[in-house]
C-alpha cells in the first residue's frame, strides 16, 4: 500500500492515488498528503534520517519517501541538488551594507539537469506518476521552461508529448522544446488562455497533463528545492526565502518541505518568512498583498517575464495565505529593474538567470530597502532558470564591437581608446607607468 | 435572447451526463438560478454554504474570463458561449 495518497484541500475528502487534481464535491484542488508517522517510525528500520539522505546520490531522488514516486520507479535522470552558494557582493549591492555578506544565498536552478529550470524537478515526479497511470502521452500548458522539461523527460522515457504555448514565447524556448521531438501547439493567446484550453482538453483526451490532472504530484517535485536548501545549509532553515511566483505553487512547496522537515526531526523548528516577487506587468500575488486582499482579482499580463506571466494564478489564494501566515510580503519590478537585476546577479556572483531571476533579485533589493529582510537574516534567493533562455530581453544592452586587426599594436590603441585610465587593468597600467619613469 | 454554457466532465455526473444547455439567462447571478433549478444536484458543487460562486470554479464568456468582462455585471449576449473551467482542471473520463 502506498503511504501518500490525494486529499482536498478544502473539504479533506481523500481520492486514493489517481490522474486528478480536483475534488469533485467542492471543486477544491487535490494535495498530496503523506504517513509521516510510518516515515518517523525508528521501528521498522525506515526512518527517514539526515544520515540516509547523506549517504544518496546528490540528485532531488534522495528525497524520495518525500515524493509520491509508484513503487518500482527507478529514477532516470539526476535532476536537482543544484549548488546553493553565498552571493557576498550581490548581498553587498542588494542591502547597501556589508553586514549581509555572509548571509546571503542563491539557490542556483539555472544549472538543474537536465533543461535548465526548476520545472525538471516537477516534471520528473509528474512523469514517474504518467507512466504507472498508464498515458502514452503527455502534455502541458507552459510559459517555456515547463515545455522545455516536459519534452526532454518525455523523449528520455519514451512517451509522446504534446505542448501547448503561448505563440510569443522566446525563440529558445520554443527550440529547446522542439529539439526533444515534441509536437508544439502555438495559442495565439496568452498563458491563461492556453491553460483554459489545456482544461478542456484533459476533459477530452486521455492524456496526462502534468500541470492538470497530474498536478498534485507534479507539484511534489518543488519541494526538493526546500529540502535542498535545509540540508545544504548544513540541516538548518533560513530567516528568509524570495522566491519568484507565477503560478504561485512553488514558494506553497518550499513551505511544505520545511514543515515537513520539521515535522520528522530532521531540522530544527523555525518561523521561516516567505517573500513573492512578481514583476509588475503581471503580478496579482504581489497585488492581493499589497492591498491587503485574500483574493486575486486576475491580470492581463504584460511583462518581459513570461515565465512569470500568469494572470490567473492557479495556487495564487495559497501563495497569498503561505506568505501572509509567514509574517512575509510580497514585492514586484518593472521590466527595466529585471534587466538591471539579470545584469548585476551576472556581474556581481557570475550567474545568468532568465528574467524571472531577474525578478527575484530586483524585488530582493527592494525588499531590503523596506527593511522587510535584515542584513543580518539568512536569505535564499530562488533563481529557478537560465539566462540563455531570454537572451532576447538584453538585445541592444551591448553594444558589438568593432573587430581589430590581430596585431598587439592594434590592441594597444584599442585598449587606450575604448577604456577610461580607471579601467585600465592593473597589470598593463604598472608596466605603463614603468615605461614613463624610464623615459 | 440563448446563450449556451459547456458543464465540464467533472460535473456532468451532477447534470445526468449532460454537457451542455442553452437557457436564455441576462446575467451570472440567472445563470446559477437556472443552473439550479435545472440540475439541483449540482448546486452544492457550484456555490459554497454561503451561497457564493466556489472559489476555484471559473467562469468564462467567448472564451474571456467573465472577470474581464465585468464579473456578476456583465449582461450575456444573444449567442454567448459560457464555459465553466475548474480553475486546475482535472479527472479523466
């Protein structure tokens, strides 16, 4: 029998283990819940301890008694355990202090294998529950980086899939989703309309989507993020979480992991604050708590952040409950502040994240002006994809540069042209001031 | 003045299989009167005990979120197509 099965939400029903993501007597989301009893148990040799995890492959499957993954499954790819590394100058730059050096984190989902977003954890778990379910093929709404995972999965499992996109979607994105062999379904609409059309047809077809009728378990797969962090800080919590929202699933996720990390002794109990970042051409999260609201009142999106670019947030009353309960807040930025915000992650810590990572940083930024995350407060920062993917976004930053003849000479007076004194490397402005002392 | 509105499949076993009506309701708050009226089971999974429309269900007018549009105020056309969209959309036939 297994130890987690689906449960509303709302009214509590349990569904058993099955391709659904609504109760059919409320019209509530379905969650997965856990025997976490069975998981604490010392007596039958199970226990989830800090040791077993230790001793597993440093990929998102040594969490496994954390996931709903069909008996039998056997993982087969080494999704997630991306780097979590302190972000000193970018801390420096965020808080205008160096106090917040040592205290600062990037969560680096930009790396996760195998398509460069946090989306292949999700998909991983959603695609373990496809196969046992018995679909041939899946399928998804996505704003890219979902797309992305859910055809590279398919095409390493052997399962067909249909995607379904916005048509303005970056150029990458759409060819990081054809070249696994996908069939792609351009909607000349934006993302709350492809996801409308997706509902209806998963009432049609039997597919597993895995942002519909297999959302439950899908969503399971974010929570490795937070398991990730806990256990890289060395098995503590952080004060402060910022994590990008567009669906508003992942940062309701991240909370479950530490309450569930708690919940079996693994980590210390800590209040951790969760805050959202939006960017502010879409950002009905952001909105509902500013405005002290419960409720999202749904938005046209109109932003460079189209991963983030849902109106119609499918878990925004969660999100809003997450960070509210949390004593969090929620910030969002224009689309000038991402680019700035892609351009100083880069600059300053040698990450280059996609515009929803530059929302992160830009709302963490304002977050520590506000004084709503202290210098001295440990805080992650959720980068959950890579800047290769929106390289569209920085088209006219940089200027392209005149080539030069390949002759030292050449460079020389390049170099004397192109750069202030004060840039100057180093090295080249010593043996400069060698030669004049000569002369 | 018809509309027609489309019952997804989760709830059709509230409407005896049926997936779509025409009824020729001027507003949301009608709409749910017919609803009502016409599929009494289906009541209790349209509204909660206060009686406002379920929190997840959405309702959508030519394919625009009714939201959009207007909300309870919005004043159906003759021709209007509604859909009725579990905000995550699920079950399988």
């Amino acid at each position: 029998m297994s130890h987690y099965e689906l449960r509303c939400r709302e009214c509590g029903r349990g569904w058993g283990n099955q391709p659904r993501s609504i109760c059919d007597d409320c019209f509530s989301p379905l969650e997965i819940v856990y025997d976490y009893e069975a998981l604490r148990s010392k007596s039958n040799g199970s226990a989830l301890t800090r040791e077993r995890v230790s001793q597993r492959a440093p990929n998102m499957w040594r969490y496994a008694e954390l996931l709903p993954l069909p008996q039998g499954f056997q993982p087969r790819l080494p999704v997630g355990f991306t780097p979590l590394f302190s972000a000193p100058h970018l801390a420096e730059r965020l808080s205008g202090t160096t106090a917040a050096a040592a205290n600062l984190y990037i969560k680096n989902d930009a790396v996760c294998l195998p398509t460069l977003s946090f989306k292949d954890r999700v998909v991983a778990v959603a695609l373990a529950n496809a196969r046992a379910f018995g679909f041939d093929t899946v399928s998804c709404s996505s704003t890219g980086n979902l797309a992305n995972a859910v055809a590279a999965h398919a095409a390493r499992e052997g399962l067909k899939a249909w995607i379904f996109i916005p048509s303005d979607l970056e150029p990458a994105k759409i060819l990081g989703t054809n070249v696994f062999g996908a069939k792609v379904v351009r909607i000349a609409g934006n993302y709350d309309q492809v996801n409308r059309l997706c509902s209806q047809i998963a009432d049609e077809h039997r597919w597993g989507f895995v942002n519909v009728n297999l959302r439950p378990y899908y969503a399971e797969g974010s929570k490795t993020v937070g398991f990730e962090i806990a256990e890289q800080l060395g098995w503590r919590l952080p004060d402060n979480v910022v994590c990008p929202m567009a669906g508003g699933s992942l940062i309701t996720k991240i909370k479950k992991a530490f309450d569930e990390l708690i919940k079996l002794g693994l980590v210390e109990p800590k209040e951790v604050k969760f805050f959202g970042a939006q960017a502010t051409g879409c950002s009905p999260i952001s909105t509902a708590i500013k405005t002290g609201s419960s409720e999202i009142e749904p938005q046209k999106p109109n932003t460079i952040a189209r991963s983030l670019a849902i109106g119609n947030p499918a878990d925004g009353h969660y999100a809003i409950k997450t960070i509210k309960g949390s004593g969090g807040w929620s910030e969002d930025v224009s689309d000038p502040e991402v680019v700035d915000s892609i351009r100083l992650l880069a600059e300053t810590e040698g990450i280059f994240t996609e515009t929803a990572g530059g929302v992160t940083v830009g709302c963490a930024g304002k977050l520590y002006r506000q004084d709503r995350i202290l210098p001295e407060e440990t805080t992650v920062l959720c980068v959950t994809g890579n800047g290769l993917k929106t390289t569209d976004v920085l088209a006219g930053v940089y200027r392209t540069e005149r080539p030069i003849a390949p002759k030292l000479t050449e460079f020389e007076n390049y170099l004397q042209q192109t750069l202030e004194v004060a840039e100057v490397p180093e090295v080249i402005r010593a043996a400069e001031e060698t030669v004049q002392i000569g002369a | 003045m018809a509309i027609t509105v489309q019952i997804p499949t989760a709830l059709r076993r509230h409407t005896d299989g049926v997936g779509s009506i025409t009824c020729t309701a001027s507003n949301l708050t009608d709409l749910f009167s017919v609803l009502d009226q016409k599929f009494p089971a289906l009541k209790p999974h349209l509204r909660d005990d206060q009686g406002q429309i379920r929190r997840f269900l959405n309702v959508y007018v030519n394919e625009e979120d009714i939201r959009f549009l207007g909300g309870q105020g919005y004043a159906f056309q003759e021709g209007d197509e509604v859909l009725l969209v579990p905000s995550i959309a699920g079950g399988v036939k």
